[in-house]
C-alpha cells in the first residue's frame, strides 16, 4: 500500500461517491483530508468518522471540511483558502466533483449542457485557478483531475457529459507536458462504471462495474505513483483502445448506439 504519510489532499466533490470513499482510503495511508461539496451535512459527518477512524500517530485535525460549490468561483477559493489555514499547505489537489445526465433531443433543456460543462470542466479549472500558482512558486505539488473513460468517445445521450470529460483529459495532458521538470504533477483518473449516486440512476447494462472501495485504492495507488493516467478496470481500457483506435468509426458508432438505444437513466442531478 502506497503511503500519504505528511500529505494534504483537498478533493472536491468529496461528500458522496468516489470522492467520499477516497477520502477514507487517504486518511487510512496517513494523508490529512479537506472536504469539498454542497451537502454540509454529508460533509461534517464524513469528517467525524475520518476524525475517529485515523489511524494513531496521524497528526491532528486528519479531516476539514467546507461547503463550496465549484460553479462560484468566489466561495472556491473561500473554502480552499479556508482549509488551508485548518490543515497547513495543500500538497495534491483532487477534481472529482461532477454529474452525469441523460441528454435527448425530444426533451432538450436550453442551458442543461452548458451548466454541467460548467460543472465537470470549468470547476475543474476553478480549482487548478487556485493551486497551481501555489504549486508552481513551491516547485511542488500535484494536481487530479477525474475524468472518465467516457472521455475516450462520444457515447449516444450523453454529449455534454463525454465533451466535458474529453476535454478534461486533454486539458490535463496539456497541462503534464507544460510542467514536466518543473516539480509539479498532473494524473487523469479514467474509471470505468463506479458504484456511487450517479450510477445508481443508470439503467442501462454497465460492464465490469467496481466497487467504490476497489476504485478509492486503484485511485490512491495511481496518485501516489503519479502516474500520468489511471484507467480501471483494464478491461474497459482494452476496450477503449480497440473501439476507438482501432476500428473504423462507423462499426464503432453502430455498436454503441445499439448498446444505450435510448439513453436509459432514471433521473439526472
Ligand atoms: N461512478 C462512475 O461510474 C464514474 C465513472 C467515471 C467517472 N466518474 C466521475 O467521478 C466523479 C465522482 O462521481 P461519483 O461517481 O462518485 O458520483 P456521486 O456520488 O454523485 O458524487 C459526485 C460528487 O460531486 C459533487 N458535486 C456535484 N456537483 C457539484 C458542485 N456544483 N459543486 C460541488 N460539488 C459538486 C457532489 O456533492 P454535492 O451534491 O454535495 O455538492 C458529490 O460529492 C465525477 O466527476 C464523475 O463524473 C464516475
């Protein structure tokens, strides 16, 4: 198990899902968390049990949290700003927070596309806003970001959620190779079907689906490595390759329309 010991991580998104749980897996390899969400409740009662369950010797307080929505620029850097004077200085950065939705042209609502861009992308870049003049001054640091391997492709119904994950991906490599052998590092999460709240709205079939445990570790392995990309689980990285690489770009489109035929989620957050 790769070790978080003296590291500050602030993750967004972080009150329910992946965030939730990768928080736990972090404080259980000694790292020190800063929560960030909407939900307070969710958030304040994370922090008890991350507070209760560290290990011992982990240095006091393992968990802070604030209520911050990623689409007010303002109140992010608040809330960041905030948990820095809690936990000291902010090593690693985590983008996590986001949503997905079932997009159809017959039930098309103006401004649901731009707003989850808003969402997913620039809240994304609203944090990078504030870490990564930070992080370039110290000649240090490590930024995260949780795309999906929907970024690969553009998936049928979901338009907005597979172009904010895509340019994600390709902002985030743009970014590595910008600050290659400047200290600073740059890992895109790319996982698979995840049990969390978005998932648990989709009705279509989801192949390979982890648990949410199984991604937190595969997520902190990947970080502490500071590997440039992670991709879980292999099979739908092996998948990823040969439909969009591979083939040609109308069998691909023909079985991936016949996979999601219509778009079948239960609701959208
Ligand atoms: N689960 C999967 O299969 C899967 C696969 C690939 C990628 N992902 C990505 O993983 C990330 C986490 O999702 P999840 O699967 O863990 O789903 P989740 O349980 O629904 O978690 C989403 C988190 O994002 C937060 N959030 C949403 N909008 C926000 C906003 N405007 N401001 C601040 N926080 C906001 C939510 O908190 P509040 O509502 O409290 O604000 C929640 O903590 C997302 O970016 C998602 O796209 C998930």
């Amino acid at each position: 198990m790769q070790s978080f010991g003296g590291k500050t991580v602030v993750i967004t998104g972080a009150s329910s899902g992946i965030g939730a749980v990768l928080a736990k897996e972090l404080v259980q390899r000694g790292a020190r968390v800063g929560l960030l969400a909407r939900r307070q409740d969710r958030l304040r009662q994370l922090a008890q049990e991350l507070e209760q369950g560290a290990p011992a010797g982990t240095e006091q307080p393992v968990a802070a949290w604030r209520e911050a929505d990623v689409l007010d620029g303002g109140a992010l850097n608040a809330a960041l700003d905030g948990l820095e004077q809690e936990l000291g200085p902010i090593d690693i950065v985590v983008a996590n927070a986001g949503y997905g939705m079932s997009e159809s042209p017959r039930r098309h609502r103006p401004g649901e596309a731009i707003r989850l861009y808003d969402t997913n992308l620039f809240g994304m870049l609203r944090l990078i806003d504030w870490a990564l003049p930070r992080f370039v001054e110290r000649r240090s640091g490590h930024i995260v970001g949780v795309a999906s391997v929907a970024s690969y492709a553009g998936l049928p119904y979901n338009a907005s959620y597979c172009g904010s994950k895509a340019a994600m991906r390709v902002h985030l490599q743009a970014l590595r190779v910008t600050l290659a052998g400047q200290g600073v590092a740059v890992t895109t999460i790319c996982p698979g079907f995840v049990k969390s709240e978005l998932t648990d709205t989709v009705e279509y079939p989801m192949p390979f689906f982890w648990s949410t445990e199984r991604a937190a570790r595969k997520i902190a392995d990947g970080i502490a490595k500071r590997r440039r990309e992670v991709v879980f689980p292999w099979q739908m990285k092996v998948l990823v390759v040969m439909l969009t690489r591979l083939m040609p770009l109308s069998w691909f489109e023909a079985i991936v329309r016949r996979g999601n035929p219509k778009g079948r989620v239960k609701s959208s957050s």
